[in-house]
C-alpha cells in the first residue's frame, strides 16, 4: 500500500507544471536602434506572448538609435501582455543614448559585468550628433533637451528608478559602469551570463504574475527575413554603396540607351537610397560636394580643363563623401575603407567608362548615309525637281535640286530620301 502510495505522489509531481517546463523567449539586439529594430521587437513580444513564455530577454548592445523607433519600442513594452527583461550583455556591451531609455523602460533591468549605460542626450537619440545641433536654433535644441528630460523621468518613474540620474543622463549625457548602476538603482541586478539571469528574476512578481524562470529552456525568437533585409540596409555604407550604384547605373544607362540592366539597376539602388536618407542623419552639404563631384567629371569631357575639373571632382567627391554622415556618432560613421575606394572607383569610371562614352557621342559620324552630307560631285547630266544623276563615292544616285543644276556643274549634297540625294549648287 506504501509504494502504491509513493508511485501516484510521484506521479502527481511529474504531471505538475514547474520551472523546467517554462520557456523563455530571446532576442538579441547588437548594433543601431532603427525601424526594423522597433518590428523586430513588437514581433518577438507577440510572439512570446501568443507562446505564452515566462518573459522576452531582450539582450542589448547599442550606440544608440532613432528617437521614433526608440518611442515606438517603449511603448510596445508599456502594452507588452508579458514581462520583458532588457539584458545588457555581453560584457562590454553599451545601453548608450536610445538603449539608455530602452533598458530602463523594461519590467527587469539587468546587465552584465564591465558593461555601460547612459549619454542619453536627447540629440544623440535623434540620430543627428553635432551636425543636427549645428542646424537648429537654440530655442529648438532647449525645446528637445526639454522633451528628453521629461520623456526618460516618465519611464524611470513609471519603473521605479533613479529619476534624478535618468535626467542627468539625458540633460548631461551622464553614463556610469554596472556596478554603479545597481547601486544608484537605475537596474536591478547584475548577471554575467544568461542562466545566472534566470536564476536571478526567478520569483520576481511582475503585474501580479510570478516568474518561474530558473533552469527555464531559452528559446531564441529569430529575425525574419524582412527585418533582417532593412537591418541590414539601416547602416551608413549600404547607403553610400547604393549611392555609387545608382550613379553608375543611371550614367551607364544614358550613355548606352537600351541596354536595361543598368538603368534597372540604377533606378532600385536610387529608390533604397533615397529611402534611407529619411531615415539616416544625411549631412546636406555632404550629398551636394558629391553632386558637384559628378558635375565636374562630366563637364570635363566637354571642357579643355587639361584635367584640372577632375582633380576637383576627386576632391569633392572625397570631401563629400567624408561629409556625408555625421562621423561625431560611431554608428553614423562612414569608415575610409569605404570613403577611398569609392572616390578612386567613381574617378576611374567617369575617366575610363562615362567619359568615353560622352566621348564618343561627339564624334563624327564615320558610317552610314549621313557621312554623304555636304560632299560634292559634278552632275552628270542636269538636275532639276524632276530628276537628274551624280557620282558619289564610285555610286550613281538619282539627284534633284529645287534649283537647277547644269551637267558638269558641282553639286552639294544636303539630304538623302531613300536612294535619292538631295543636292544644291556648290557656291
């Protein structure tokens, strides 16, 4: 009777529900805050929640991102039907700027050893660094400060953390270590690895339900292939590459009426380009050196500049390029590997390709009936409107002349209908 007893408590305790049956949903987040990050994020919470998880681990390493994104994230996690833990990892890892107001408008907070959050001046998460600042008066810059300094004391007080460090970090771009995170209560714990994390915020009450996460199985909520596609174009030097493209596209497509691909190719590269200038701080002045730089190259194909006009549309292109971007802010930085090789490319194409293509348009037609206009030759016998014969080029055409043309006498060729020449006296 005993081990009866004992096999149905074994039973019950092996059909009841505990914390290694629980899943944890996972996502991570390395690089610059942007619109695909914001889908990507809503999806995952969606996810988790339609799986019934114990939370979404959102694990972040960011520079910072775009304030629109940045608001569209907080507020999917002020909704979110599910508690989301943001993860600042691996060690060495930053919440700068957007990630600063994304790691403390989580449920949990966490980080791991030798990370960093802060510098979440209100420009910065904008996405403009210096050259926006350069751009707006100073009653808008006070105007944004403001908002930003309003924005993270409604996350942090809606969180129950630091309030006075949140606007310091926003007002004077305050950014401090893990360590002394926790201690000034702008996280809630420090965990160096993702099972140590679980093992911490098990238990943790959230909107009346309490997690059962430790030992819990990570199930890793991957990016599909939409979000990884604008991802990846959501980076400075997929912007200048596509710039290139169109470039060379659209000219290989004027000089080579017909040949489609590079004007198909051009017009798509244009498109995403133009698509993401809305989206990247794009410096203006920058975008119109480039401008110049391909104005000048072309100009000296018609120009006797003995290659001065190219030299400056190297320059300008460099310059422009170098421009381009706000290279103040590490994500918004356009590398030299990209800058050099892309002005030493556009030179050798307008010089080598586009050139000799404009080249060429200039010259002299060398074949086909139009090389006849303005030859001469004797009639051979008299031309009027009605008729008449020349020989040209060891050929005998018929002739006519709206004024009469005596046999022997030179005959200048001004047009040519079919196999007929028409022709005028010679002066």
């Amino acid at each position: 009777m005993k081990r009866l007893l004992n096999i149905l408590a074994a039973s019950i305790l092996l059909a009841t529900p505990t914390a290694q049956g629980a899943q944890v949903g996972l996502i991570k987040i390395h690089g610059a805050i942007g619109p695909a990050t914001a889908s990507y994020i809503s999806r995952a919470i969606d996810v988790a929640v339609a799986r019934n998880y114990e939370c979404l681990v959102i694990q972040l390493d960011t520079p910072g991102g775009l304030l629109d994104s940045t608001q569209d994230i907080v507020k999917k996690f002020f909704e979110a039907k599910i508690p989301v833990v943001v993860y600042v990892a691996p060690n060495g890892a930053t919440a700068t700027s957007a990630g600063c107001f994304i790691t403390l408008a989580a449920d949990i907070a966490a980080m791991a050893p030798n990370s960093t959050i802060g510098a979440a001046h209100v420009v910065n998460l904008g996405g403009g660094g210096s050259d926006k600042e350069s751009k707006v008066d100073d009653v808008m810059k006070q105007k944004m400060e403001n908002f930003g300094i309003s924005y993270i004391e409604m996350i942090a007080g809606k969180r129950n953390r630091n309030i006075e460090w949140a606007k310091s970090a926003t007002k004077e771009s305050a950014s401090i270590t893990a360590d002394k995170a926790l201690e000034v209560n702008v996280i809630d714990l420090i965990a160096k690895d993702l099972p140590e994390l679980l093992h911490e915020i098990d238990g943790h009450e959230i909107n009346g339900r309490e997690l059962k996460t430790s030992g819990a199985k990570i199930v890793p909520i991957k990016m599909i292939a939409r979000e990884k596609f604008f991802q990846m174009l959501w980076r400075p030097e997929i912007m200048f590459v596509l710039m290139l493209i169109a470039i060379y596209g659209i000219i290989a497509e004027l000089n080579n009426p017909g040949a489609i691909f590079p004007g198909v190719a051009g017009a798509i590269a244009l498109v995403l380009a133009l698509y993401m200038s809305a989206i990247l701080p794009v410096n203006i002045a920058g975008l119109a050196l480039i401008l110049l730089a391909i104005a000048l190259f072309v100009i000296d194909v018609y120009a006797t500049s003995h290659g001065v006009l190219t030299v400056g549309g190297i320059v300008s292109f460099f310059l422009g390029a170098l421009m381009l971007f706000d290279r103040s802010e590490p994500m918004f930085r356009l590398s030299l590997s990209y800058i050099i090789p892309g002005t030493l490319l556009t030179a050798a194409f307008f010089l080598f390709v586009a050139g000799a293509g404009l080249r060429a348009q200039r010259l002299p037609v060398r074949a086909g009936k139009e090389t006849m206009l303005g030859k001469t030759a004797p009639a051979l016998k008299r031309i009027d409107a009605t008729g008449g014969k020349v020989f040209v080029e060891g050929e005998y055409w018929n002739a006519t002349s709206e004024v009469p043309i005596e046999e022997g006498q030179l005959a200048e060729i001004v047009g040519v209908d079919g196999l007929n020449l028409k022709v005028k006296p010679k002066i």
